[in-house]
C-alpha cells in the first residue's frame, strides 16, 4: 500500500467496484474493505435490478418510485436513475453479468411488490452475488486498482471542509494516513447496529459517524427499511430475506389459520405494518408465506437459493408455507448527496446503497458535462442558444446522458485529443460558457463516425447496402412494417422489419449553398409528409455564420465554431471587428449578413492568427489545409467567410424514446426532431443528441412494448422513377417549409 493515490475507494460493493471501473485506467485507486471483499451487502440482494422497459413505462416506474417513496424522493433524481437504467444493464451485459433469459435468448423480466408491471432482471435469486462478483472479478484483473482487505477507516484526513484522503487501521491496531486526490464512500448501510437485519454485521455505519465528526451533511437519518419477509429463525446472526420477487411471482401472505391477511404486492413499509399488526393481534412470532402458488418448476428454477434455505430451517416451500417476520433491510437516509454524488465536503463523493453521411463533416467536437458545477451552466447555454423553445426534459436527458455516451465512444477506440499527461483536452465553441467541447484535431465527426462504421463492418449481423434509396414507407393503420428501396437503375424492393429507424441527415440538399452533402436532401420529410407522420418546426434552419467563401460550385466548406471558441476574430473590409464572436450562430450569422449589406461585400474575413501557428496547424490541420488550396495561408492573413445553410432544428417529431407518431417508426440525428436544440442549435450539441437518441431507439426496440404488424401487399408499380418520386418529395418539404414560415408572419 502506498502513501497516495488519484482516488481512495471505501467499500467493496457494486457501487465501490462499479465506481471504480468507470475511472480511467491510467489513475492509481485504492480500494479498501473491512472484511474480504466478497463480504458486501452488495452480494446479499436476492430479487434483481430494474430497468425501464421503453418510453412507454416511464411514466409508470417513474409513479412507482414515487408512490413507494412516499413522494418525498428527489424527483430528479428518480428521473436520472430511470433515464440511466438502460445505459447501465447494456453495461452490464457487455462485461457478461448473466442475467437470466428465455429460450429465445431474450432477457426475461419479473415483478416485485409495487411495481405496476415486470421490469426487474434477475439471475436466479442471487442477482446481487452474480452481479458484484463479476464486477469485482473485472476489478481484480485491473493493475491501477489495489484492493486491500481487513482495514477500516477511522477518520478523514481534512483541512478547511476540503478531503484529501484517509485514516484506516488493520486489525493489528496499526494505523496508516493514505493521502489522495479524491475519497468516494460507499461502505453501504448501518445494519450491523441492529440485532434483526439481513446485512453483514460489520456494514455497521462507520461511515455516518466519521460525517457527524466533521459536521458533513447528513439527510433523513431516520428513514431506515423494514423488509417484510425474511425467514423466521431461533438462530442468532444475519437473517435471510425472502425476496419481493416471490411475492411478484404469486407468492401468498398468510396467518396461522392459513388465510390472506393483506395485499402482497404493496410497499415494503405497508407489508410489513400489516405483518406486525397480525403479529400482534394473534399473539405470534411470525407469519407464513406460501410460494405453492409459484409451482415448483418456478421455486427450483427462479429461487433455488431460498428453496435450499428453506430446507436448512426443516421447512419444503414446495410442499408447504415458511415462517417470515420482517428486519431492518435498508437504509434510505446517510450522508446527502448532489446528483454528481458530491458530499458537503470537497474531493469526498459518496455513492451507493458509410463514409459519405453529414456526420463525417462535422469539425468542431462533441459536448459532454463536465461534472455536476457544469450542469446549470451547460443547461443554460443550450436552452438561451435555442431561444428558450428548447425541450427541457429532451436537453436534461441529453446531458445527463454525455458522460456515458463518451465513455462508450473511448471504449470503441475513438481518438479524442488528450494533453500531455493523457487527460481528454476540452475546447470551447461560441454561445458556451466555457470549455466543454472534446474534439480529434478538426474533424472529430469524421474520427467518431468513422471508428463506429469500421466496428459496424465487423458484425456478422449487420448488412450494410450502399447506393439503395428509400422511396416510400410500408404502413398500415399507422404501423410502420419496412421500407421500399430503390437501386440506381431503378430496380424496386420492399424489405419488411418489426422496426424502423430512419436517421437520414437534414435537409441541406434542397439548398444552393450549404455544408452539407448535397444528397442529404430530406427524403425521409416528404415520405413522412406523405403518410402524416408528425413534423416539428419545420422552418427551424440554422444558418453557420464562417463557411469559407469560393466562386466555385458545390458543398460550402465550413470554418468551425471553434476557431471563434479559440480567439479567431470576425473583420469587416477595413480590418475592423464588428460583432461578438461568441454569440450564438444566429446572432453571428445576422451580423455578418447585415455587415456585407453594409459594406455592399460577398464575404466578411476570419482572423486566425490570435491563435498562433502551433494551434492554427494542431488543432485546425484541415481547415487550414483547405484555405491554402484556396490561396490564403491563415497563419498569415484573414480568410473570406459567409453564411451557408447548415442544421436543420425540426423534422420528424419524436419522443423520448425516438418514436415517430407512427408505430415501430423510430426517428435519430438531424431527421428527427426532439426538441433539443429548440430554434438553434449550441455548437457541437449535434453529434452527442445523435448518439444520445440513437442509443434511445436501440433500447426502446430492445425493452419496449411490442406492436403486430399486418402484412400488406405492396404494389410495386407505382414506384418507376426515383428521381421523380424524390423530386415530388422535395417540392413537399419546401412547400411545407414555407407553409410554417407563412403560419407565424
């Protein structure tokens, strides 16, 4: 054990060894545990983990915890963990947890007590030891972590409410100071203080007592749990739960006559005063529950563990009901946290219980939360960049979501510039408040979209069919059930799915001058038109302020937001500033507009030279590589620069979950419209709600609720020549266009 690390660790649950996987390989950790590591409460957990399961349960798993909580939960906090849900069990997944599945190889799912429907994953009924132990297997293979055994924390080493790291002592009575950047608790809970209670005795709340000695906050400290159902035994030490998922799966509540006393599926707190008041009123030392109900295929195969337990104590769930009584289970309150799981104290966390699509073209970078200071602050700069007709629950869920999108994004091997010491480099871009922009020189999209197409290309189960042009949807009473598609000799096919996705790009085609790849022209809008799928915002189209200036035809090349973000200046014909440079795109895009109006000139001019040859030619090598094939080296003078059409703000209106008004239609990128970027988009805010919502569709699709398609004969003649249906297509799109713009004059 040394004297310092990046970050101290205390405990060796999920959360400790989760925590302690999501921090980069390259920081020195220190994990410690009062006993063996596999001694946590964490293995304990018999039921299982929930997940949302689609955009249509929201609502209801969102009321479920509300409602057992007695609506005195941190709303959004209950909003972070089910929007995370489906981020952590693919997680999970991928690092082999082995949830059980059905014979088809899908996940199944069970439903505990006050769930309004099943949406818990289990293995057997030990989900909690499947799941910590493959974390901590995972840990143990990792060199930057230290795991160290039998040493308890006694202290924290502070100075001025700043933590800077530990005081533990084996059980020899020594003692050591270990000294670290940042100390994350998450010992578990204080059940070893009561003599009935399912938790290991040596999770006893040394943790909460260290907090009261450096006056750390503390929150509800008496909301502690009762769970209804642990098996009733003579013997002393640790009780054994009797899982809510029996009583999801059927399991009856009974008193000595062998009568229901109460409804099984309520809360935990309401169970077990029902328990305690038939207790009471028949003088007893417990109640029965009767898994028969289950039938014994469901016990030997779901709830091996508590069958095997049951037959300890003499009794056959099989054959007959077993003795409960409820404990001390779980412990709500401890020390208070803010959504980033930062404590009263700073540095102390606590934690627990193709290669032609637009996005190739994009320079600047993607966005992602730099930490839970940046939230305000990064909510902000989005909602006032789209002038305050953003979504706000679409922006919260996309920046909450960052933060796992490009952890994701560095797993996949994507080559984010890192400074000298291998910390990720943040740029700032115009409307920002300040750095938050990761980026790979200037052509991040095409480092980001490129690393997924190669992976992309290795999946035997995914087939790729280039130069194939979707031409019209196959739908009946509003159910998407495929796509008809079109060759370059228009040849036709109809492919059938049970879902759709349709993430085409804008619209950038349909105009003169834009960054955009002239076949992105917004054929999925005009099929969309067709068959009266819902569009939003239609006449939200952003104008880039700096897309270097040329006489020549074709895709305008654009100067990204984050040569301004970097110092570069806008001038007018004499050399003189004229605007703000950091104000969002459409303030920027008017004043260079009413600046030539001004000056009667075709362009404005880009001053690089603040930024110095070094950045100019690290960061920039692309842009600067096209304005000497141009003939201006930006090293030495301005470059010309004028608007150009560039993001399209609406299209096909989506939910949360990206579903489009029609069934089993999904929607991501720059097609859809979810109400992010509201009337213009902040600078690099494309690519991370892209990721964000496509990873949406692919979960919803996953865990959503299914819908039958009836299969439909499609009458293929109707289909002759693709340019001319994509022409009537392009006419609807800007006639539409113009139809919104005339509705708000």
């Amino acid at each position: 054990m040394k004297e310092y690390y990046d970050v101290i660790i205390v405990g060796s649950g999920a959360a400790g060894l989760y925590c302690a996987l999501n921090l980069p390989e390259r920081k020195r950790i220190l994990l410690i545990t009062k006993q063996e590591a596999d001694q946590s409460d964490s293995f304990l957990a018999q039921g299982g983990i929930c997940m949302l399961r689609g955009e249509d349960d929201y609502q209801n798993y969102f009321e479920d915890t509300m409602r057992a909580g007695h609506y005195e939960n941190n709303a959004r906090a209950v909003d972070l963990m089910i929007r995370s849900s489906n981020s952590v069990i693919r997680d999970l997944v991928e690092r082999k947890v082995d949830f059980t599945r059905d014979e088809t190889g899908n996940l199944m799912f069970t439903r505990e007590a006050a769930h309004s429907q099943p949406r818990i994953l289990f293995h057997e009924d030990i989900t909690g030891k499947q799941i910590t132990q493959t974390l901590l297997n995972e840990v143990k293979t990792k060199e930057n972590i230290e795991i160290c055994e039998y040493m308890t924390m006694v202290d924290l080493i502070e100075k001025d409410n700043v933590c800077g790291g530990i005081i533990i002592m084996d059980t020899e009575n020594n003692v050591y100071p270990v000294y670290a950047e940042h100390v994350v608790l998450a010992c578990g809970g204080l059940g070893g203080l009561y003599q009935n209670s399912t938790n290991f005795p040596h999770i006893s709340g040394d943790a909460l007592g260290i907090a009261l000695k450096h006056q750390i906050q503390l929150e509800h400290m008496d909301y502690i749990q009762i769970h209804p159902t642990t098996l009733y035994s003579q013997k002393p030490g640790r009780r054994f739960l009797v899982s809510e998922s029996v009583r999801g799966e059927g399991a009856l509540l009974l008193d000595k006559n062998g009568q229901r006393f109460t409804d099984e599926l309520q809360p935990r707190d309401k169970v077990s005063q029902a328990i305690f008041a038939q207790m009471e009123k028949e003088g007893s030392d417990c109640v029965w529950e009767d898994m028969r109900p289950l039938g014994k295929d469901v016990i030997l195969s779901h709830f091996p563990n508590i069958y095997q337990q049951c037959l300890e104590e003499g009794y056959d769930p099989c054959k007959e009901p077993v003795p409960v009584v409820p404990a001390q289970h779980y412990f709500m309150g401890g020390i208070k946290v803010d959504l980033g799981s930062r404590t009263s104290m700073k540095r102390l966390y606590a934690c627990g219980e193709a290669d032609q699509s637009d996005s190739f073209l994009a320079q600047g970078g993607i966005c992602m939360l730099r930490g839970e200071d940046d939230y305000q602050n990064y909510f902000e700069d989005t909602m006032r960049a789209g002038h305050y007709e953003n979504n706000a629950r679409a922006v919260d869920l996309m920046i909450r979501s960052s933060n796992s999108v490009i952890r994701d994004l560095v797993e996949r091997k994507v080559d984010f510039t890192r400074d000298e010491t291998g910390n990720l480099m943040f740029t700032r871009e115009a409307a920002h408040s300040q750095p938050r922009i990761l980026f790979h020189e200037d052509i991040t999209g095409k480092q980001i979209t490129q690393t997924l197409l190669n992976e992309v290309k290795t999946k035997e189960n995914i087939e790729i069919c280039e130069y194939m042009t979707m031409v019209d949807l196959i739908e009946k009473d509003n159910v998407c059930g495929g796509i008809i598609i079109m060759d370059t000799e228009n040849n036709v096919y109809p492919v059938y799915a049970e879902h759709v996705v349709l993430a085409c790009g804008g619209l950038g085609g349909l105009y003169q001058n834009s960054t955009n790849f002239p076949h992105i022209s917004g054929d999925a809008l005009g099929i969309a038109l067709k068959h009266q799928i819902q569009l939003e915002h239609m006449d939200y189209i952003q104008i880039h302020p700096t897309t270097l200036y040329s006489q020549k035809p074709g895709r305008r090349f654009l100067v990204s937001e984050s040569v301004r973000g970097e110092g570069a200046l806008l001038l007018d014909k004499n050399g003189q500033r004229f605007t703000d440079e950091l104000q969002p795109r459409d303030k920027v895009s008017q004043a260079i507009f009413a600046q030539m109006e001004k000056e009667g000139s075709d362009c404005v001019w880009e001053d690089m030279r603040p930024l110095g040859k070094d950045v100019i030619l690290s960061h920039f090598p692309n842009i600067y590589q096209q304005c000497l094939e141009e003939g201006y080296d930006p090293c030495k003078e301005p470059v010309p620069v004028v608007p150009a059409q560039h993001y399209f703000m609406g299209g096909i209106k989506v939910d949360l979950g990206s579903r489009t008004s029609m069934k089993r239609l999904y929607a991501c990128g720059e097609t859809s419209c979810n109400g992010v970027h509201g009337k213009n988009r902040l600078a690099s805010n494309s690519l991370l709600e892209s990721l964000v919502f496509a990873r949406r569709a692919a979960d919803d699709i996953l865990f959503g609720t299914k819908t039958e398609f009836r299969c439909t004969q499609v009458d293929i003649r109707q289909y002759e020549d693709r340019e001319q249906i994509l022409s009537e297509y392009h006419v609807a799109v800007r006639n539409e266009i113009e139809r919104v713009k005339n509705s708000h004059e």
